[in-house]
C-alpha cells in the first residue's frame, strides 16, 4: 500500500494499486492490447473494411475467407495481415442464413439455478455441438408468458429447433412456427393443446414405488408435498402417491397432501402442520428436490425420527445422516434424449410426433428405510 506521501504516478504502466479494498486494480494504460483511441463498441469491421485496409476489391476478399482459389499469394497475405490488423471475423450467421440454417437451436427451462437442469442443459449441448450447433438457452421462471416471449424471440432469431420445458399449458401459439419448420421437441412435460414430441421420466410410477417403498416400511400416515398443481410432473407424483396409498387399502387424509410453490416458508408451514397434532405423519413423501432439502431442514430440528424420501436425487444426499432415499431421474438422459430427437427432425427422419418416457430408480439411503416411531 503507498502512502500519500509518495511521488508514485498511478498511471505507471508497471505497477498495480490497491485501491484498499483488497483488490488488485491495474491502471487502464497498464493493460495488455491497449483500445484504439475512438474505438466505438458494437461497430465490427466488415469485409469492405478488409478490402480498404488490403487495397483489393470485396470479392477478393470473399475468396480469401472462405478459401476459395483465384486469389494470387501475395494478395492472400494482404488480406489476411489486414484481418489480423482489424480483429475481422466471418459473419456465420449470414452464410449460414444463405443455406436456410443457422446451425443453432434454442433451450427454454424452468430456471437456470435449479440443479436439475444443469445435466439436462448439458446434455443438449453436447448433441448440438456433436452437430456443428450452437445452444442458446434461456429460462422461463415458471412464467407461461416469459415462456413464450422467451420461445417467440429465439425463433425470430432463426434458430432451426427447440427444445422447451414448459411452463404454460397452451402452446398454440408455436403453430406457425412449426408449420414454418421449426423443430421443437419439449421435455419433462408435455405440450398443450398441439401434438409435439415429449421426453418424459416416468414421475406416476416413480412416486409410486416411492410411496410404496414407506409403506413396506410400515408406514400409514405418509404426508405429501409437491408442487404448484397445474404443473404436469406435480400432478403425476400426487396421482402416483395416492395410487400406491390405495393399491395398500390406505385411506388418504385431506391434510396429508400439501401441493403449491416450492418457496421454503410455504414447504416449512406443510412440513410442520403434518407432523403436528395427535396424530402426525410419520413419513413425508417430497414432490422435488427443493422440496426435499427444505424437508430435510425441518427434520433436523425434530425430536421424532420421521422417514422420507424425495423425488429428484440432489447434491450432498449420500452424506447426510441418515443418507436420503430418493427416487432418481436421469435428467441427462432426458437431455441427451430430447437433442437426438430434434436433430431427427431436422434431418426429415422423424414425422410423427411420439412420446417418450424414462424410468426413474429408487435409490436407499437410509431416511426411507426408518420405521415409524409409534
């Protein structure tokens, strides 16, 4: 740290400040590749820009970037000595555009923060790139018109396909967008009101064997809370909780089942409501996994063992004591799934649209294992 006494010149190009909140700062004249005085951002040198700074003619030019012959070596190497001068890069989109396909596609998800779809998003861009593809991903935050201002952008940005996991539950509006071409296959959840490929796990059966993985266990009073209702995967893990809890002849009680956001203070209020009163649930059955983590929390500060498990596997599960018995999708196979599919549309080898659904595993840790405690 300098004092104020001292004759340094911050402008010095050889030593950085502190500017005495810890961080190193190096003065703007210090910096590597120094801006060229005037420089006005979002101004990119064009091929006629090239062409002034070489001395030769745009087609010239055109030959030299996209390697055609007919260009002598020496004007070659003006060109390219001008490019490297001016940062010029090849506008893809254009060429692309010329072809009638953008090699790019679009990824709509519920939120980009929920862990869930970091595989997922992954995957598909794995696919894309295995293609030659960009992804372009956004997220809808569960706002069927976000969603659509989100998909509606990315086609007026040509993309060639999409990939969407909804938030609405009427996607006519796609309609003119798929006659146009646009493949669009829509994942975890199905489309509404228009016939579209689907990726789905399989969240009836998977919350089934959840459900009926408690009740080997002895359990009867087995709550559930899920998600917002409208919400496809919501509503098949309630109807796959209270098929298991019929197939076993148990009767299902009103304030055992709990479904709205996954916001913690609103899972918290179910959570503590059914453990509760004379007769408390003595296992809770988890819609998601942020419904999980904020069920995992309450039970720590209960004197009552109470068994769970959580649909959606997530980080850290394994370490927890008890470790938490999930029931686990594999959302990079839904991903990976979904891309292949697309590209099969893009490459005219898929017309029909079809349905399809990935098993989910039970995974045992130890938390879906406890017996009740009365």
């Amino acid at each position: 740290m300098l004092d104020a006494t001292s004759s340094y010149n911050p402008m010095d190009r050889r030593i950085p400040v502190d500017d005495r909140t810890g961080q190193r700062i190096v003065p703007e004249t210090a910096r590597r590749g120094d801006r060229v005085s005037g420089t006005r951002y979002g101004n990119r040198p064009t091929m006629k820009d090239v062409a002034a700074r070489a001395g030769v003619g745009l087609k010239t030019v055109s030959r030299v970037v996209n390697g055609e012959p007919g260009v002598t070596p020496d004007t070659e190497r003006r060109v390219q000595e001008a490019i490297e001068a001016l940062g010029f890069r090849r506008n893809d989109s254009a060429r692309v555009l010329r072809k009638g396909r953008t090699a790019s596609i679009g990824l709509v998800l519920e939120d980009l923060a929920d862990p869930f779809y970091g595989p997922l998003s992954r995957a598909v861009e794995e696919v894309a790139r295995a293609h030659g593809a960009l992804l372009i991903n956004g997220s809808s935050a569960e706002d069927p018109e976000r969603e659509q201002e989100l998909v509606l952008a990315l086609c007026a940005r040509r993309v060639d396909g999409l990939v969407v996991i909804p938030a609405g539950g009427d996607h006519r509006y796609l309609e003119p967008e798929l006659r146009a071409g646009v493949a669009t296959v829509f994942v975890d959840r199905p489309a509404g009101r228009i016939d579209a490929d689907v990726v789905l796990s399989d969240s009836f059966g998977g919350a089934r064997d959840g459900v009926a993985h408690l009740i080997a266990h002895g359990h009867r009073r087995i709550g559930f809370i899920g998600d917002m209702p409208r919400i496809h995967t919501a509503a098949e893990r309630l109807r796959g909780y209270r098929a298991a809890m019929e197939d076993a002849g148990i009767p299902v009680e009103r304030s055992w089942m709990s479904l709205g956001v996954t916001d913690p203070q609103r899972v918290r209020r179910a959570a503590e409501e059914m453990l509760s009163g004379p007769a408390p649930v003595t296992a809770i059955f988890a819609g998601n996994n942020r419904v999980t983590v904020t069920v995992v929390r309450v039970l720590a500060e209960h004197d009552r063992p109470v068994a769970l498990v959580g649909f959606d596997d997530f980080e850290l599960a394994d370490l927890l004591k008890p470790g938490v018995t999930v029931v686990a999708q594999d959302a990079a196979a839904l991903g990976r799934t979904a891309a292949e599919r697309l590209f099969r549309q893009l490459d005219g080898t898929l017309v029909t649209p079809e349905r399809i659904e990935l098993p989910t595993r039970l995974i045992t840790r130890g938390s879906g294992e406890l017996p009740p405690a009365d």
